[in-house]
C-alpha cells in the first residue's frame, strides 16, 4: 500500500463541504498517512498535476476551524466525466502514473452523483489492473437527492438558509399591505428537497409559504394561475416557492417558456434559469398583480452564516468514516448515513455499493407531497427539521466572517 492519501472535491459546492475534508485531513493524519494531498480542482486539476500537500496550507487547529466555517470548495472543484477506460485507457493509465508519482494508497473524493460515478470508475479500473489504491466516496450535494444515504452533507445548512429566507420575505411582502406575489426559485432540477425546504418557514410567527412547487410533480400552468387567483382573493400578500426544474407534461422545463435553457455541462446537464422571473411576469400580465421573481441562485449552497450545526457536524464526520473505511481495507464505496430516529435525531454512518448510487436519483416521496401538489406534508417536515438544527458562529473579523483560502 502507498503510504500517502489524496483528497478532492467535485460538482457544486455547499456551506459544509470544507468539513468533509477537514475531517478526511485529520483523520488521514492520525492514522498515520505520510501526507495527505488535495487535488486541486478535482480529478480534472488532478490529471494536469495539481496538487498541495494540506500540512502546508493547514497548519494548525485554528485553520481547521476556519476551514470548516468557509464555504465554496477550499480545494476548488470541476464538472469532468471521465471516460470509459475501454474506450480512452490513457486517462485512466496517467492518473494511476500520478497517483503511484504521489505514493497515494487512499483515494477520497467528496461530490455528489457525478462524483460518485467517478469512484465507480477508478475502483473498477484499480480492481482490473491490480492496484491496491483504496477509493471511498464522500457524499455532498445540497439537492440532497443521493442515494444510499438518509441525507447528504450540505443540504441542512441549504434547507436551513431557504426557510429562514422565506421566513424574511414572507414579512417583507406585508409591509404595505396590497396585493402583491412573490415567486422565488429554488435550486434542484429534478428533486425538489430544496424546494420542500421552504415549508419550514411556516410556524406561530410566519404565514409560511402559500404554494410550494415541485419537479416530482407535473407543473400546470393554467391550474397555477388559477390557485393564484384564488390565494389573492383570501390574502393580499401571496408567496410562492417553486423548483427551477419543474416541467411541464410534455416534459419541456418551465424556464423553456422563457427561452431560458442553457448549455449542457459533461454530464449533460443543463443550467436551468428564470423560472421564477417568468411565473411572475405571468402572473402581471394574466392578472393585473404587481409580482417579483426573485432567483435564490447560489446563495442557497454559500451561505455559511446561516450554516446548521447538524450539518457541519456530520459532514466533518463522513469525512473521517470515509478515512476509516479505507483503512480498514474498504474500496469502492460510499459513505453514507443511516437515520435511527427522528424525535430524538439519531444517526449512524454506513457504507454503500458505489455502484448503487452512481447516476441514480433519490426524489422526495410521493406520499410526502400534498394531494393537490403544491406543498409537502408533516412527514417531510419530520424528516428536514433535524437537519437544520442549531448554529456555528462564524468567526468575525472587522465585522466580517473569516475564511481561508489557498492563495
């Protein structure tokens, strides 16, 4: 075995993921690897030799600290499908060249679907050539929407920024007391465990949100229309939450109707924009009401002020079982987390097949969105409320939070 590990993160940041690798970096450390690397943007950085030694950019326990209140990706990240190594053997044959350069052993690569499918594929071309390198999954995304896991790292903090947001602009939109809708987007394009999130908002001192949207269901432009119209009839103020993925029955993206697709990633996936901007000019034109669309975009995934203890927690935890898995001789798979109770919140760490989570999707529930689907039910409310729980203050400076960065 190769006395050193390497580390990576991969697809979209979250306000958590810099604890998953603090928690790989310490734990790698104290089980006695040489070195521990970070690729720099992902496998993509790691195949032009981009690489730090993390004991040199963190140095002590104070940086952890900090790393693990930054958010973004510390060691930036990239959106590259690898190849098939039937098909393009040379890619595969220079990152194992790179990786035996490093005296690497202990593969880790914290990410999402995407990410998982790039550990399904280095372990299986690691098993075909005979390499002992070990390769384990660290699970993040926000979308929440992988499998062999309860939730993903990332999403708590995520879910806890939308219902706090929605909390405010539900406030917001009575201050004059007129008719007005406010139509706000939310990340996921295929799973809407965001979108559910802003149920949250409702309790004794918020109205919550009136219609929540999403892309499990079949969107009906005209049937939307017409909620609407009954809403302001009841209320002045209506406040809406709805999936930036969410499609019609011809299975065209809402945004589409704007003309507001936009070019495909590696793993042809599109950006999907506008959305709420479009319901909302809608909503003027066809009913005469003043309405704002207001796109959450990537605030939703950097927001490490409104960070959920929980989620820090956890991801710095599966970060550190990821560790300990491999080096108990574990490879090709993922780690994730078992839920044993909701009231009290309990939850185990478990390892999963990455082949029974690379390129699959997990979407909310059917019997956890509301019959006329638009909002979600208590059981979904049961299941998100752990994962939003307490704070990490930031670590002010001037005022400011403090982050660290690799210069």
């Amino acid at each position: 075995m190769g006395k050193n590990a390497i580390v990576g993160q991969s697809g979209g940041p979250t306000a958590v993921i810099n604890s998953s690798l603090a928690g790989v970096f310490q734990t790698a450390k104290s089980c006695g690897a040489q070195t521990v690397y970070g690729m720099r943007f992902g496998v993509k950085g790691l195949l032009d030799e981009q690489y730090v030694d993390l004991s040199e950019t963190l140095r002590d326990q104070l940086d952890i600290e900090v790393l693990k209140r930054t958010p973004s990706s510390y060691l930036g990240s990239c959106r590259y499908k690898l190849p098939d190594p039937a098909k393009e053997p040379e890619t595969f044959e220079r990152l194992f060249a790179i990786l035996k350069k490093l005296d690497i052993g202990y593969f880790f690569y914290i990410g999402g679907n995407d990410s998982m499918d790039t550990i399904a594929k280095l372990s299986d071309y690691a098993a075909s050539v005979g390499s002992d390198i070990r390769f384990i999954g660290v699970p993040k995304t926000i979308d929440n929407d992988l499998t062999g896991t309860d939730h993903t790292p990332g999403y708590g903090s995520a879910a806890k920024y939308i219902g706090t947001v929605m909390k405010e602009l539900t406030r917001d939109s009575l201050v004059y007391g007129m008719r007005n809708v406010t139509v706000v987007e939310i990340m996921g394009r295929n799973a809407g465990w965001l979108t559910g999130a802003a149920a949250l908002a409702k309790a004794e001192d918020c109205e919550g949100a009136d219609m929540i949207c999403l892309p499990e269901t079949i969107f009906d432009l005209e049937r939307f229309m017409a909620r609407v119209e009954e809403l302001q009839r009841e209320k002045p103020a209506t406040v809406i939450a709805v999936s930036e993925g969410v499609r019609l029955a011809d299975g065209r993206y809402v945004c589409e109707l704007a003309e507001n697709l936009g070019n495909e990633d590696d793993f042809g996936h599109r950006i999907l924009t506008g959305t709420g901007r479009f319901l909302a000019n809608e909503i003027s034109r066809r009913l005469g009401i003043k309405a704002r669309g207001i796109e959450l975009s990537t605030l939703q995934r950097c927001s490490s002020h409104v960070t959920s203890r929980v989620d820090i927690t956890e991801a710095y935890r599966a970060g550190g079982a990821a560790v300990t898995a491999a080096y108990e001789g574990r490879t090709g798979q993922m780690v994730g987390f078992h839920r044993l109770s909701d009231h009290p919140y309990q939850c185990t760490t478990e390892l999963s097949d990455i082949h029974s989570i690379a390129n699959y999707e997990k979407k909310v529930p059917a019997e956890w969105i509301t019959p006329d689907g638009f909002g979600v039910t208590e059981g979904f409310l049961s299941y998100a409320r752990p994962l939003i729980q307490a704070e990490l203050t930031p670590i002010y400076v001037d005022g400011l939070p403090r982050h660290i960065y690799i210069k």
